[in-house]
C-alpha cells in the first residue's frame, strides 16, 4: 500500500528534541590517559584544541532537511533562555519557529561530546528545557494544516503526550524512538504502536524494541502501515501493504560525519507521505538524504539544489526522478 496523497499546502509537526551540539578533539588516545587499576578514582583533564558548535536536535534536524526537500515542516520542541543564536539559524534556513517554546529559567538541551583519535567517544548531555516537553500541545498547531507529525526523540512525558494527542486528534504520525527508547519499557512501547501509523528505528533500535515488546517484525507490520528499519551502510527495509521494499543504501561521496543520518533519512520518509508518493520511491529518497548528510560535519551544514538532487538520485539508483517530487 503507498502513502495516501496529501493537499501540498499540508505540513508536518515534527515533535522532538532542539539541541546545541559542542564537539571537541582530542588529538591523543583516552586509553594513554586512564589507569585501569586507579578508575575507581578517576580524575582527567583532556586538552581539546579543535572545537565547534552545531545546531542538533531531532526535531531541527528533521525539520531543516524537510526544507531542503520542499515539503512544509513544524518543529515543536521546548528550548531554554539560550534559544536566540538557534532561532536566528532557523530564520536564516526559512525553518518555521511558531511552535518552539522558550521555558525561562533552562538551558536549550545541549550534548558535550569529545572524541579521541580511535574515535571513541566520551559524551556528556544535559536535557535543559527539553524535560518540559509536555508544555507543547498538538492542538497547539492546530492552525497549520497538519497533514502528518513524527514523535521523534524527546522529553519521556511529551513524548507519550504528543503520541496520544496525535491519535486523538486523528493525525497520523511516524514513532520514532531512538536514542529514547530505552526510557520506556514493553507495555508503553506497545501503547505507542497502537497509537502510531509508521514506526522508524534502525537496526539496533529493533532488536530493542523487540526485546522488550516481544513483536516480530511480521507482528510488528500486522499493527501499523509500515514498520521501517534502517540498516546503515546496508540500506534500509520498509514491510508495507505485505511486500518487503528493500532500499540500497545512497551512496555518499565522502564519509565525513555519521551524526543526524537518521534524521535526515526520516525528512525524506515525512517528504514521502506528504507527497503521496509510493515507498520504493520514498525509501529511495530517504535513503538519498542520508548519503547527502554523511558528506558534511554537523547535521545541518549540508545543501543542494533541485537539480543536484534529481542527478544524484539518477546517478544512484539509475532512474530519473520526477522534478515535481523536489522543491
């Protein structure tokens, strides 16, 4: 079964996490640097020359790629006294911001990574304003025509908020977990299967989220449209209308940076549904949208135009693309 089609005046609410992303270098080994035999009390300095800021968050990430494709994209997400430089990147990308909500006296969530030469990585992450997730409504947005939402990685409560209130409010949404989804255990993950029309996670996240549900994927697809699993390097796999679409992986020019992937593949899912096209094209698309990301450092330093996509997309999969389906 593909996706049914939409009025392209219809958008996506995008539910999920804004976050400022400091990722630092360190130009040696943590391993020279730890004694095993004194962890126990453990006290290191690393000296970091290379740093950089990036705009992240799930909810920023999807929304900005959504963007690119041309598809209209709400982000709704809590966000601390730090916002402005964040609202400023998201006015100069042409990124709605009607539905980000300040919450005085928080910091806009932020992850603190440094990775070594092995890349290793040691990551600190401190939520902020995202733990008050559940001062969002979907009714909120009630004004922007919301054809399709996501409830991607978040604050716990707004994520079962934003879950229910989608359903509530007959709007289908895609439940994307990710890195969340450890924060919840079988029976909440089976009320946000019910709940949902589509479920995104990749690989790992599905041997999880079977491990605690107890689904197979047969199970998984008897209860929603269309579960979709990511697979890396290896492409992805959508169990739709009882067929298995097997999508090849886009094949990027350069490995740069592997961090927002994910989030740009599922832009490319949303740009899909909106559009009613079919999942062999969708999946192609998303898959697309990945090796486009991977290519730049930060999740959303990368661009092209309607023209480079459709001769990437050509130059991948060996068919043409419609110019209609982009921008």
């Amino acid at each position: 079964m593909s996706p049914s089609p939409r009025p392209n005046d219809h958008a996506a609410l995008i539910c999920g996490s804004i976050a400022y992303d400091t990722i630092m270098g360190f130009p040696d080994r943590f391993k020279a640097h730890v004694l095993p035999e004194q962890i126990h009390i453990l006290n290191v300095c690393f000296l970091v020359p290379e740093l950089r800021r990036e705009f992240g968050g799930c909810a920023g990430n999807i929304a900005y790629n959504l963007r690119l494709l041309g598809s209209r994209g709400f982000p709704m997400a809590t966000v601390g006294q730090d916002y402005a430089p964040y609202a400023e990147w998201l006015a100069t990308c042409g990124v709605a911001r009607d539905y980000i909500k300040v919450i005085d006296g928080t910091h806009t969530a932020q992850a603190f990574i440094t990775t070594d030469l092995d890349n290793n990585q040691i990551t600190a992450f401190h939520p902020g304003a995202m733990q008050h997730a559940q001062a969002n409504t979907i009714a909120d947005a009630e004004a922007a025509r919301i054809a399709i939402g996501i409830v991607a990685p978040d604050g716990r409560q707004g994520m079962i908020d934003h879950a229910r209130q989608f359903a509530a409010a007959g709007i289908p949404f895609i439940f994307d977990p990710g890195q969340g989804l450890p924060m919840f255990d079988g029976d909440e993950l089976d009320a946000f299967i019910d709940q949902a029309k589509w479920v995104a996670v990749n690989d790992y996240e599905f041997q999880m989220l079977q491990q605690k549900t107890g689904l197979s994927v047969n199970e998984l697809a008897a209860r929603v449209e269309a579960p979709i699993v990511t697979r890396g390097g290896d492409g992805s796999v959508i169990h739709a209308g009882g067929r298995i679409f097997e999508i090849p992986c886009g094949r990027p020019r350069a490995i740069v940076d592997p961090t927002g992937c994910g989030d740009a593949y599922r832009a490319g899912l949303l740009h899909g549904l909106l559009r009613g096209l079919d999942w062999e094209l969708t999946g192609r698309i998303a898959s697309l949208m990945g090796a486009v990301k991977i290519e730049s450092r930060g999740t959303q330093n990368h661009r092209f135009t309607r023209a480079e996509f459709e001769d990437r997309f050509a130059e991948n999969f060996g068919v043409s693309i419609d110019p209609a389906v982009i921008g």
